[in-house]
C-alpha cells in the first residue's frame, strides 16, 4: 500500500496542468499585445521623425542659399514685389523673397509658399518645385528681411517663420520653426 501512496503522489494532474496553462496563455497574451503596441508606437514615431526632418531639411535649404545670395527684396502676400525691383526691407514680413543667388546670376531664386508647400523658384516664376513633402501642409511662411536697402549700414539678414502641420497616419502633428540668417557676403 504504500506503493501506491508514492505512485499517486509523484506528477501534476490534469487539472493542474490545464491551471497553469491556462494562466501562462493569458500571460502570453498581454505580453504580446504590449509588444505590438510599442511595435506600432515606434513606427508611428519614425514616420514622424522622418516627415519633421524633412521640414528642418527644407528650413536648413532655404538658410544656407540665403545665407549664400544677395540682393534680398521681399513680396508681399498678394505676390507683387515691394518696392519694385530695388531691395527693400520687410519689417512687417513678407509672403516670399527674392534673391540673387550664390553664383551670382541675376535675381533667379525665391522662396514662396504656394497651395500648402513651401517652393523654391528659379527665373522668379518659371521654375517652382516644391522643397517639402505631400504630407507636410504649411499654413504660413514669413520672411523679415532688414538691412537690404541701398544704403543700409546694418548687415542684410533674414528672420524666417513657418508654421504648418504633418500628417502622420491621418493625425496632424502641428509645428513652428523659426530662424535667423545674416549674409555671409556683406561689405
């Protein structure tokens, strides 16, 4: 008899087993649903990521051939040039800027926002391509330019303004970037 004592006491029952099955499933189960949420969380953050440093890249563009070029005149919002075709300040900011470029060609370069994407054009209106992504929407686009008057002792500069918002998986994600440039080539 105690042989058979020994024999029932050894191993786990059905029941037992199906006990802690059943609670390692269900373990199981909320792990896997954390790690598909932070799966979907990363890629929604990289899709992000990738469309706001296309805004930085398109902002860093527009510095760096600013910085470069010359001869700054503003327009206003409506499009028309402000103050002819001399360079003038813009105080108050205007809707896009014209400029002569690095290579010193004459006044071929703007930057304007058009339809929701900021665009740089060459030969003032002929060429425009677009510098941003389809799903970057920009609402505004300002250019403060000062010091580009004939005359001017202060260094020609630029203050930029953009603001607008990324769509990223049918949710907008607002932003604002702003910068400042001087010109390099000031005499």
């Amino acid at each position: 008899m105690n042989i058979f004592n020994i024999n029932r006491n050894k191993g786990f029952t059905l029941i037992e087993i199906m006990v802690a099955s059943s609670i390692f499933m269900v373990v199981m189960l909320v792990v896997m649903g954390a790690l598909v949420s932070v799966s979907y969380a990363a890629k929604e953050a990289q899709a992000l990521r990738t469309a706001m440093d296309n805004v930085n890249f398109a902002m860093e563009s527009m510095t760096r051939s600013l910085r470069t070029g010359t001869n700054y005149t503003c327009v206003s919002p409506g499009g028309t040039t402000m103050g002819g075709s001399q360079n003038i300040d813009c105080i108050d900011g205007g809707g896009a800027i014209i400029f002569t470029s690095q290579d010193g060609s004459v006044r071929d370069t703007a930057y304007k926002l058009e339809d929701g994407t900021v665009k740089k054009c060459t030969n003032i209106a002929t060429n425009c391509l677009s510098i941003v992504s389809p799903n970057v929407n920009v609402n505004r686009l300002v250019f403060y330019v000062k010091g580009s008057a004939p005359g001017d002792l202060v260094q020609p500069s630029v203050y930029i303004l953009m603001r607008g918002s990324v769509k990223v998986k049918n949710v907008d994600h607002p932003f604002a970037l702003q910068t400042f440039v001087s010109q390099r080539s000031w005499e």
